[in-house]
C-alpha cells in the first residue's frame, strides 16, 4: 500500500495541476475556489511550477485567457465557483463548440439570491447544457486522481472536448484528510504532452470561431452531441488506465449495496459518502436498500444507469438543486426521462436537499427512506424540520 | 504632406483577403485591411464580435489569411492576452520555436469603450504584450447603428434618435485613448485609414512596443453616418482637418501631434455631408465647435510641452 | 394565398416593398405578412424580402421557397441570383429593366413576364436609384394582388407629405409604362434564353456562388484554409464599376491604398488594374484619385 498522506483537499486538487504540468493557470478568486489557486500561485512563485499564473480582472476574463492559451497550443487550467461560474456562462458554451480541451475545477456552491457561500449544485446545473464533459467527486482522494483523468479525456484526440470536475465547497473542497499521490514519472506516463491537431501560429493560419449560417449549425451541433456521446467509451479507458498507474478504480455509476436491493438512493458528488454510511446502517438493520453514485453527468450514463436500477422497486433521488417552478431536481428529472420507456420502471421518490449548505445526516436519509408518499408535485423540498415532524 | 507616391513603398501583400461583406466603402474593413498589410504574417489576431468579425468569417469561408479567433464580443483583449501568455511560456518550455509574434486585438467601439472595457482594462494593466485596436465607427453598426458610449456628442442613431424632444446623442464622447494613456502603457495613437502612411507608421511603433500598445483608428461608417460609399476618405480626413479626430500619438507618456493642422475647418464642413448630423441647429454645432476648439488646444499644449 | 418574393440589393428598400404591399393588403381587410431574409447581408449584398396576401389570417412561419411572384428590384441582380429559383410554373415575374419582357423569356412555363424601367423613372422623378415603390406600380399593372389606390394610401402613411408624393407619381408612372406579356400567348419555340446572363462590356466575370453539397466540418468549425473568401465574389454587389483611363494615370497607388477590397494589383507596367470580382462599386477610387483618370460607370443589365 502506497503512502498516505494529509492533506486540504483543495491543495490536493493544486498539487494534482500542478503535477499535470500545466501551462497557464488563469483565476479570479471566489469563496470556496480560492485555495485551490492559492496554492497553485504559490507553486509558480516557488518554482515548483513553470506556468503563467495570471490573476484576472474577473472569471470572463479568466475564462476567455484559457482559452486564447488553449486555442496556442497551451495546457490551460481555470477554477471558479457559483457566481463565478454564471459570469463565465457564455464562455462555458464557446468552449465546447470550439472543441477546446480546458480542464476546470469548479468547486460547488449555491447561486446568489439570497447570498450564500455555502455547497449545493446550483452552479453546475445553472449550465448543464454548456456541453462540456462534467463529473463529480465524492473525496479528496476521487479530486486528485480526476485531474489527471479529466487532461487525459479532454486531450484525447478521439474526445477534444473540456472538463469540468466538480468538487463539494467547504464540506469537501476544505477538508484535510488522507491521499496517495502519485510520483512524477507515473504522471508522466499516465499524461502525455498536449499535442493539438491544430494551433493559432503563423506557420500554419486558421480561422477559429467563423460564424455559421442556419445551413451549418444543426450539423455543428450534432457532431457536438455524438462526440460528447462517443467520449463515454474514452471515459471507461482513462479509467481503466488510471486504475494500471494508481490501483484505483472508477465507474460512470458507483453501486454500494445494490444486490438484491429493492430501494435505491441516487446522489451525486460528497455526499454520497454520507448517504453510504446512511445505508449501510440500514443494510444491517435488514433494510434492502442501496447506493448509485453518478460520477459522470455527462454524457449521461443512460445504459449503466439503466442496468443499475433493473428490478428495483422504489428510487429515492436526492437533488442538490431546484428548477424552481419545475418538475424537482434536475437528476430526478432526467433519471425519469431516462427510465420512461423501461417496463417495469420504478417509483421514484425526489428530495431537494442540501441546499445553501443545509447539513444533510444519516438520520435524514433514514427518514427519506422510510417516507412512503410521493407527492404530488413529485418532489419535495427536504427542509428537515418537516421530516421531523413526519417522522 | 508626403508625397503622392508614397503610399507605394507600403507592403503589397495582403492578409485581409478579398470577398468579406463589408458595405461598399466600408472605412473599417479599409483600416483592417491597411493594419495587416503592416503587420505582415507573423500576428495572430483575437477578434471580438461586430462588423469586421461577421463580414470576414461566414462559414466556410474567412478573409484571415493569418491565424484569427473569434470568442465573444467583450474579450478580445483577454483572449489575446492568453494566446500572448500561452505562446510566450511555449517558447520558453521550448515547445514552439522562439520567434517574435504579435499579438492584435481588434474590437469595435462598443466591444472596446463599452462591453469590452472591463477586460481591456484588466489586460492593459497586466501589462500583456498585446497590440489592442479600436475601429471606432462610433455606433453598433453590426446591429443597426447603436448608440454606443463612444458616439459623438449630437448624432443620431437608431437608440438616440433625433426626435422632437432630443436631438441625437446627449452625452460627449468616451475618451478612449485617455482611459488608454491614464493606464500608463507604454503606447497610445490614434489613426485613420484616410492618412495610410501615418496609420502604417504608427501600427509599426505599436507592433514594436513591448508591452501593451492600444491605436484607436477612427473608422468612417457610410452606412451608419449616412454619407455615400465614395465618400469615406474625405470623411476621414475632415474628421482629422476639423480638429474632431485628431491624430497623435502618446509615447511612454509623450503626446505628440502626428498630423498638425494649421488651421482647423469649420466643424460644419465635417457635419454638413452625414445624415446623423443634419438636424443639429446651428446653436448645437457651435457649441461643439467650442469644445473641439478647447480639445485642440488642449492637445497641442501638451505636444509642445513634450517636442 | 398569394406569396410574392422581392429580390433587391442592401439599402434598396426590399423591405419596405414587402411592407408597403403588405399595408395596402389589410387595408383592403385581408389578411398580409412581410418579413426580411434574416441575416448579416450588408449595403449592396443580394438579399430577399417576402410578402404574402390571403383572405384567412396567415399561419406560416416560415421563408417563402415556392412564390407565385418574383420582382426584382435591380437588374445587376440577374447576372448573380437565381431570381425564378422555385418561382411557381404559373408564376409572374416582374423585373426593373429597359428591355421588353421579351427578353426575360426562358424555358420556364410562367404566368406573365413583365418589365419597367424603374431606374429611368427613379432617376428623373424621385433623384436617384430607389425602385422599391415602383415595382409595386408594375405588380398592381400586372396582376394587381391589391388596388393601385390601396397603394398610394400605404405610401402616404409611410412617407411624409412631399416624399409620398413623389413615390406616388413614380408607381403611377411605371403603372402606365409597364410592358407585359402573357406567356400562354407566346410561341412556345422561343422559351428559351433570349439575353444570356454573359459578361457585358467592361464588367469582367461575376459568377454565381457555388454552393458545395457537402463540407467536413473540422473541431469546433475550424477553417483551415483561411483567404478561401476569395472564392465568393463580391463583385456581384455592384452598380456601378470603375474604368480606367490610363493615359491619365499616374501610377501612384492611391486607388490600390484606398481600396477597402484589395481590389486593385498593380501589373508589370505598373498600373493599378481592378479586379471586377472582388470590386463593391464603392468609388471610393474616383473619389481620390488625383488625376481623375477613374470614372465610374453604371453596371449593364443581363438576362435572366
């Protein structure tokens, strides 16, 4: 067994870039980020480092240097959270259609207003439909080891494509605890240089960025969604390879318990960790429950997903943000669309919780558990003082 | 006056090609087209959305015979600050041979004074080794002439109109190149395309700076100001001649006249051939006479002080 | 329904055109549309305008690809655009030209052909080169989708007083000077090209664009062969063209300089010839040359 370390995780997440030898690093800071740059700009100032590390004027700007630098050939780096992340929304959009390989770190944290620094989804599904690959993580330890994945993915000539992982703020991103890193030459091995098809350079012009006519975008678009679609095979390699360098192994849908099971929670990112335990108290009480944690967002991981939950009576969705309004979380509701055309589909049962920080405890996922009713709205919005007094 | 025959030893090559649909005597494509000859093919340009951005680019096609990106409307400048940054740190790891490449941002007056300020500004300050260009056409002709805050006091546009109750635009002019100057670069100029030599010349010292240099090109708009395509150069050259375009340069904080004018023509015979000036009262246009007039001395004071 | 598409250049008035039509519509309680074709054309570009007249309120959203009439508010048009593309066999077509609709005869079974010289009577009546309400003159005279004085009433709520009144005298003219001819009258053996859409004079070739079937589209739409606009030739937006009188030059570049299209090279004798492809017409050429060796010319019509 390999080292242990302790560490913030959010210096895990710098040491993780920076042993990823990027070439630029460009941030504004914003509460829960702003350990993650701080570290990697202390990198640079010792040395430890060799990457341009500019502190912006604003996360548009910190957004738009990535990609000047990615689009010179550079390896790019930025991190942001909540109103940082909404400020860079058109740019998250450009990106992907530019086919830019960026790799981001956003550090969860719920959208303003009213103001609050603290973890929820909000951010992430502010720009689901940004088109760029999105995974989640559930500890420091899954952070580290993401960053390489997400440069090994989004460098792939097959994939081309630009990542975000996304890390819980405060209740993760702050959180000293146990990793194993990896050495230099496994990164490197693992980690090829950035070698792009093409380049801004003078020897060899392109355009990049041409506006399209209603006769090109539909195909443009397409050719988006296969290839987002078509980097679910290149996922499970860099996976698969990550597991030959570090002995760790990770799917698009993480099953805990799922034998047998007759209920199942679905969650995604740190909290999962929680709801774990939460389960396995239950499983010993001879409660036939268990755990899917989604990894990947996207692509969506129809299929697995699908297999998961084949046979399984009841699915309590756990949502860390609301489509106010809507039809409940956006996991929830995409999990239903999934599954409509499945015979034998399951009831499903959708908490809104965690939201702005809100502490979500075992003995709430038992109470979430041992809920009966589906309302009608077909969500509800876990605010535990009313399960308490359910319960 | 230079010689007649001087515009000649310009480059003849071009890197603006032929084709883009800019409007028949487009004084912007003109600029852009003059900028790039200068440059040569060792730049890579960061463009931001407008005019020049949606005439060079329809899909397939591109006018840019050298490397170009498009991203959004306000950061070129931070586009091309990465790009700078990223070649630089390239060519130190040695990944791409050493060479000198300028870096061009190019925005409109709307992508620069207005939506595109902020990261101007950020970029300016940061000292990227960038080259930032305004192509002033003073509205947002991209969408139908705009009022932009880079619009000349009194004209109209399709957002300030002249209507019974308000005559045009109601506020002066940003001064652009001074936001530019006040963060301490090392060079500032402004320019015409109806002045070739002086605007090749300048583009020059800009490309040789080291260290953020912003031209602020005064870019005649026939169909946004509302005068014949023919009559683009003239324009220019009024604008220049009247005193309400000057041309100059600042150099690590020297102002120097680039074009003097012995006397300045009355600002009418600038007004006089464009629509979105035709309803101004003579009252209006002398107090804008006024103010030009102190602009200019204002101007030529601090050029004497520093020749 | 009556659906009509207006070919006419980038500050022309094609809009107002279809507007106009449009307004006279409802004030005869019908029901109208008109719309632009949506894009970034620019002054001078071909670009199209459409309207459409039907006694039910109108449901359509969407680009009128099958008209029942064609007009055509530039002749220089007819060297670039396919102006009957998709015009119904018992279409109209209606064009601003000198020449007879004769001329305009293909082989393409049509309705009516018909043709008025808008620019002449632009020229003399309202000062220059806007044919947009006299074409409308020529469509009442030739199928009459509204009345004249429905017509002359949108006009009057569109213009103010002495501009609708000189409109108003301009349609009324091309409505007497309208040529027309009904096709079925016509022999059958002369369908074909009576004025093939060659180059006139000194205008130099200005093709069609070739529009390429299929495309690989690289990462993110990247262009890889960047200077590729040289392939679409601007030179098809123009009215006018600069001719050169050599013995005047003096071979100083201004016109090479100045040219916002890089459409002057200078040849091995040193004189600055103009590439007709790339040429907008914009003069700015003759304007600033200081011998005045550059005139510019109105562009030639052609034929359909």
């Amino acid at each position: 067994m390999k080292k242990r370390t302790g560490m913030e995780v959010s210096f895990a997440a710098a040491e993780a870039v920076k042993q990823c030898k990027v070439d630029l690093i460009a941030a504004y800071p914003i509460t829960p980020q702003t350990h993650i740059v701080e570290r990697l700009a202390e990198h640079v100032a010792n040395g430890e480092l060799d990457a341009q590390f500019i502190p912006v004027e604003s996360e548009h700007s910190a957004l738009s240097l990535c990609i000047g630098s990615q689009a010179a050939g550079a390896r790019s780096f930025t991190c942001t959270s909540s109103q940082g992340l909404a400020l860079m929304s058109e740019l998250l959009y450009i990106t992907s259609g530019l086919r830019l390989p960026l790799v981001m770190i956003l550090v969860n944290r719920s959208l303003s207003a009213p103001l609050s620094i603290w973890n929820d989804h909000s951010d992430v599904m502010s720009v689901r439909d940004c088109g760029w690959i999105q995974l989640f993580v559930r500890n420091g330890q899954e952070l580290y080891d993401h960053v390489f994945i997400a440069y090994k993915l989004a460098e792939n000539p097959a994939v081309n494509m630009p990542v975000i992982i996304n890390v819980d703020g405060f209740i993760l991103s702050h959180v000293f605890e146990p990793l194993e890193t990896i050495s230099s030459h496994e990164a490197e091995r693992y980690l090829p240089p950035y070698a792009p098809k093409f380049v801004l350079h003078p020897d060899d012009p392109v355009t990049i960025g041409a506006f399209t006519m209603p006769s090109f975008f539909t195909e443009a678009k397409k050719i988006h969604d296969e290839s987002l679609k078509a980097s679910y095979g290149p996922i499970l390699q860099a996976f698969q390879s990550w597991e030959h360098i570090s002995g760790r192994s990770y799917h698009p849908v993480e099953k805990q318990y799922t034998q047998d099971a007759e209920t199942l929670f679905i969650i995604m990112g740190s909290l999962a960790e929680t709801a774990g335990e939460a389960v396995k108290i239950m499983r010993e009480q001879g409660v036939k429950t268990g755990l899917l944690t989604l990894r990947v967002w996207r692509p969506f991981p129809f299929a697995e997903l699908r297999r998961a939950i084949t046979g399984v009576q009841k699915l309590i969705i756990i949502d860390r943000a609301l489509s106010p309004g809507g039809p409940g979380g956006p996991l929830a509701a995409e999990i239903r669309a999934a599954l409509y055309n499945m015979e034998n589909r399951p009831q499903i049962l959708n908490y809104i919780a965690g939201l702005g920080g809100r502490d979500i405890t075992i003995a709430d996922y038992i109470r979430m558990h041992n809920t009966t009713s589906v309302q009608e709205t077909g969500y509800e919005i876990y605010d535990q003082k009313g399960a308490e007094a359910n319960a | 006056m230079p010689s007649l025959y001087a515009v000649k030893t310009l480059p003849s090559q071009e890197y603006f090609a032929s084709g883009h649909r800019a409007c028949p005597g487009c004084g912007e494509a003109l600029a852009v087209r003059q900028v790039q000859k200068i440059l040569g093919r060792n730049v890579i340009v960061a463009s931001a959305t407008g005019c020049m951005e949606i005439v060079s680019s329809p899909f397939p096609l591109s006018s840019w015979e050298v490397p170009w990106i498009h991203v959004a409307f306000e950061n070129a400048a931070a586009v091309a600050a990465g790009i700078e940054k990223g070649l630089e740190i390239l060519q130190r790891k040695g990944k791409i041979k050493k060479q000198k490449i300028t870096v061009l941002a190019m925005a409109g007056d709307g992508g620069t004074a207005d939506i595109g300020l902020q990261a101007l500004s950020g970029a300016l300050e940061r000292r990227h080794n960038i080259l930032f260009i305004c192509y002033d056409n003073e509205a947002y002709m991209n969408t139908g002439v705009q009022r932009s805050s880079s619009t000349p006091f009194g004209a109209s546009t399709t957002t300030s109109p002249a209507g019974t109750h308000q005559a045009g635009q109601l506020t002066p002019k940003k001064n652009m190149p001074a936001i530019a100057v006040a963060h301490g670069i090392p060079y500032v100029a402004t320019a015409s395309a109806s002045y070739p030599l002086d605007l090749a010349a300048k583009v020059r010292k800009a490309a040789a700076t080291r260290g953020p240099a912003y031209l602020h090109i005064l870019s005649v708009c026939p169909s946004g100001w509302g005068i014949p395509g023919d009559a683009t150069i003239k324009l220019g050259r009024l604008a220049v001649q009247s005193g309400v375009f000057p041309l100059y340069e600042v150099q690590n904080g020297k102002y120097k006249i680039t074009v003097p004018v012995q006397e300045l023509l009355p600002v009418q015979a600038y007004f006089q051939p464009q629509r979105r000036f035709r309803h101004l009262h003579p009252e209006t246009i002398e107090q804008i006479s006024q103010d030009i007039r102190e602009k200019w001395q204002e101007l030529k004071k601090r050029s004497d002080k520093t020749n | 329904m009556l659906e009509i598409r207006f070919h006419g250049r980038g500050g022309q008035g094609a809009v107002t055109s279809a507007e106009l039509l449009a307004e006279a519509a409802l004030t005869e309680g019908k029901h109208a549309q008109a719309f632009p074709s949506f894009g970034p054309e620019r002054r001078g570009a071909p670009v199209t305008s459409y309207c459409r007249i039907d006694e039910l309120p109108i449901r359509l959203r969407t680009n009128i690809s099958a008209p029942d009439i064609v007009l055509v508010l530039d002749p220089s048009l007819l060297k670039t655009v396919n102006v009957t593309d998709g015009l119904k066999e018992t279409g109209t077509l209606i064009i601003n030209s000198q020449k007879g609709p004769e001329h305009f005869v293909h082989n393409h079974k049509l309705h009516k052909i018909a043709t008025v010289d808008a620019t002449g009577i632009a020229l003399q009546i309202l000062g220059r080169s806007i044919t947009n309400t006299i074409l409308l003159g020529a469509l009442i005279r030739t199928i009459a989708p509204v009345e004249l004085s429905s017509i002359t009433a949108a006009i009057q709520k569109r213009f103010d007083q002495k501009n609708a009144a000189l409109n108003i005298q301009a349609l009324q003219q091309a409505y007497q000077e309208t040529k027309i001819l009904n096709m079925p009258d016509y022999p059958t053996q002369e369908n074909q090209f009576a004025d093939a859409p060659a180059a006139t004079g000194e205008n130099a070739p200005v093709q069609p664009q070739a529009q390429s079937l299929w495309i690989e589209l690289e990462l993110g739409c990247l262009i890889t062969n960047p200077g590729n606009s040289k392939t679409y030739y601007t030179g098809s937006w123009r009215s006018f063209y600069p001719l050169l009188n050599k013995d005047r030059c003096i071979k100083c570049g201004i016109c090479w300089i100045l040219c916002p299209d890089a459409a002057y090279t200078q040849d091995t004798e040193g004189f600055y010839p103009v590439d007709l492809n790339y040429c907008k017409g914009c003069g700015i050429c003759a304007h600033e040359c200081p011998t005045g060796a550059i005139t510019m010319l109105q562009e030639k019509e052609a034929g359909v």
